[in-house]
C-alpha cells in the first residue's frame, strides 16, 4: 500500500481523544475530548490543517470522546455522525445535530470509504471505523483503530485486518490494574468485556490482524494510571517479533524495518504518515 491518508493522533488516553484521519479529498475528525482551543494548539504543533475537515464521527458518549464536541459543533457546518444510542445518551449530546448512523454503516467522506464496526464497552452503542481509499477499484490505503472495547468483537477483527497503519487499545497492564490504585468496582469495569483492552489482549490480537500491507501499530488509549508507554509498546512488539530502537522504550522495529511499533500519548500529539 501507499500512503494515501495520514493519521494524526491528537490525543489518546481516560483524559481525552481526538484524531483526525486525512483523506485524498478531505479530513474527518474522530471524537473530541479536548477544548476547541486546544484541539486546535495540538493540530497547529503537528501541522494538521482542521480547515480541510468535513465531518466529524462520534464513537461513543463517555466524556473522554466527546467533551468538546458542543463548542465544535458551534463553529462547524458539517455533519457530525453518530448512532442513536450515543446521540440519546448524555444530556449534553442530545442538542447536538446529529446524523444519525448505524454501528455498521459505511460512509463516503473526503474521498475515503469509511466503514464503521461496532465496539463492547459500557456505553448505549458505540463504534469505531476502518478508513479506506480506492485507487482504479483497488484497495490502495487503509487506516483502522479500536479503542474502549473490552474485547474485539468478529466486526472488529475483520475489519481491523490488513490496514497500513493498525491503531490497537493497550489500556492496562493486567497486574497494574489488579494492584493499582482504582476500588474494586472500576477495576472489574476496566478488565470487563465492557471495558478496555489490556495489553496481553491487544498483543493476543495482532496475529490475526497484521498482514504484509501493515506497516505501523500504533498502541492507544494507554492508561496513566494502569500502565507505562513501555509496557504497551513491549507487549505489542514481542507479538510481532519487533525489536526497541536503540534509545526508545516505546518504538520497535521488525528486522526488516518494514514493520514499526509505537505508542500514542495522552498529551503529545502523534502524526503517522
Ligand atoms: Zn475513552
Ligand atoms: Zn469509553
């Protein structure tokens, strides 16, 4: 594949997530849980152009996702999708103008095929999508990531397969949670199958997801509370054979070099190109 769409991972993580996936004829905005000011300092730091953006897709309703959505959507005429379930669930989603969407729907927006899969995660009906580009009828790039899922559900994992740049939830590492700092009842919540992926799951996954098209893993929404950037990145790399950069515990490499292991971060913005 080539690449004809970047990724720009503005935030990841409990605190807030925003990416932007830009295609050959526009942008989509996935999720907003940072300011409006802010969203648009990370874009600015990583030279990603929010001007270009033409819808804006919702997930799910936790906070994390959709803090700033109100404010953007007061400055955007756009159409913002999402399913009914997430439109109905919080009472400040419910003003928001939405369209409204399936979990399985598929969308032609910025000149990308976008097909969305549903997630399992605590919430009234959430998703996440693969982003896809044709080139003469032939698959020429594509881009998927799942985060808040508990665990991967059949959509998820064929629709998570053989994308150029595979984006994977490493919540937590298993004992960190089991000893960390959370009562009793969250930790149940984030080990659940309605909750977050660790990183032994993510690591069991990614067998049956990486193919020779995949180019970049990129682990997400990794807790700060629950895990270390080098823990999700050890455990994602051992699963494909990967070794550390010299001087990086976060980014690994195949012995071919074709194949690149790395972490977003929940307060630096990452572009994969
Ligand atoms: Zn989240
Ligand atoms: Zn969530």
């Amino acid at each position: 594949m080539t690449p004809h769409m970047h990724l720009y991972i503005l935030a990841s993580g409990s605190k807030g997530n925003a990416a932007v996936v830009e295609g050959p004829e526009g942008s989509v905005l996935v999720d907003c849980g940072l300011s409006r000011r802010e969203l648009h300092r990370r874009a600015d730091v990583v030279g990603c152009d929010l001007g270009r953006v033409c819808a804006v897709l919702v997930t799910h309703e936790h906070g994390d996702h959709t803090s700033g959505l109100s404010v953007i959507c007061n400055h955007f005429d756009g159409p913002v999708y999402a399913t009914a379930g997430t439109a109905g669930a919080r009472a400040h989603l419910t003003r928001l103008p939405f369209t409204l969407v399936d979990h399985d729907c598929t969308l032609q927006l910025g000149g990308m095929t976008i097909h969305a899969f549903p997630l399992s995660h605590d919430v009234a009906d959430p998703m996440c999508f693969r982003f896809e580009v044709f080139e003469d009828g032939e698959l020429a790039d594509a881009i998927a990531w799942a985060t808040d899922t508990g665990k991967l559900t059949n959509e998820a994992l064929e629709l998570l397969q053989g994308c150029r740049i595979l984006g994977i939830e490493a919540n937590h590492d298993s004992q960190m949670l089991a000893t960390g700092p959370y009562p009793g009842y969250l930790k149940a919540r984030v080990a659940g199958t309605r909750g977050h992926l660790s990183n032994d799951q993510a690591a069991e996954a990614l067998p049956l997801l990486v193919t020779d098209d995949t180019e970049t893993i990129v682990a997400m929404h990794i807790s700060q509370k629950n895990n270390r950037p080098s823990l999700a990145a050890r455990a994602l790399a051992d699963a494909v054979d990967a070794r550390f950069v010299e001087g990086s515990k976060t980014e690994a490499r195949t012995k071919d070099g074709l194949l690149t292991v790395c972490v977003s971060s929940q307060d630096e913005p990452l572009v994969i190109w």
